[in-house]
C-alpha cells in the first residue's frame, strides 16, 4: 500500500468464530512508524470476507484525536500461500487522510 508515495504495510491478526471475523489492525511505514492502529469485524460468507476497521482516538498516532472507519470486501483464498485480497476505501474520518480507497492483498505463509 501507499501512503503520499511512502510504502505502507498492514498488519493484520484475525481471529474466526464461525462466520465471525475480527481483530487488530496496524498501518505502518517501512521505517517501523505506525500510522494507524485498529480495530476489524466482519463476516465471512463463503470465499468473501466483508468489513470494517473501526479507528478509535488514539489509533492514529500523530493525530490523536482523529476517528474514522475503513471498510474491506476480500476474496479469501485458502493455500500455500493464504490470501486475501480486494479493495479498502474510507467510509468515514473526523480528520484528512492520505488515501480515500487502495487495492490491497494480503498473504499468509
């Protein structure tokens, strides 16, 4: 992902409860500085994993009383490696942001 032409990485740690999808979110630069930390919930109905990430104050650190919501709708696919991939776009933000929708995929191992 970019970020005002600096390469960004998200983190990602989901956990599943039956259809039930949720957990942490972090953004940040390739020098290790966080840009945004949240929060996901969503639904997965077969291959789509459908949600939000939830910004709460504080979850942008240089901004801290900026709050927000970014929504995701991903195809998941299960292998060697696991992916899952397709848009993000803010929904939502009490501040300017650097980026208003992005194609994102990620992988796991």
């Amino acid at each position: 992902m970019t970020v005002q032409t600096n390469s960004a990485r998200m983190t990602w740690e989901l956990a599943q409860n039956g259809t039930a999808v949720s957990g942490p979110v972090t953004m940040l630069l390739s020098t290790g500085i966080v840009l945004m930390n949240g929060a996901f919930t969503g639904t997965l109905n077969g291959s789509t994993l459908a949600g939000t990430i939830a910004v709460t104050p504080g979850g942008i650190p240089v901004y801290p009383a900026c709050t927000g919501q970014l929504a995701a709708t991903m195809n998941a696919t299960i292998g060697s490696p696991s992916t899952l991939t397709g848009p993000l776009s803010v929904v939502s933000s009490t501040c300017a942001v650097p980026i208003s929708s992005s194609s994102i995929t990620l992988t796991r191992p």
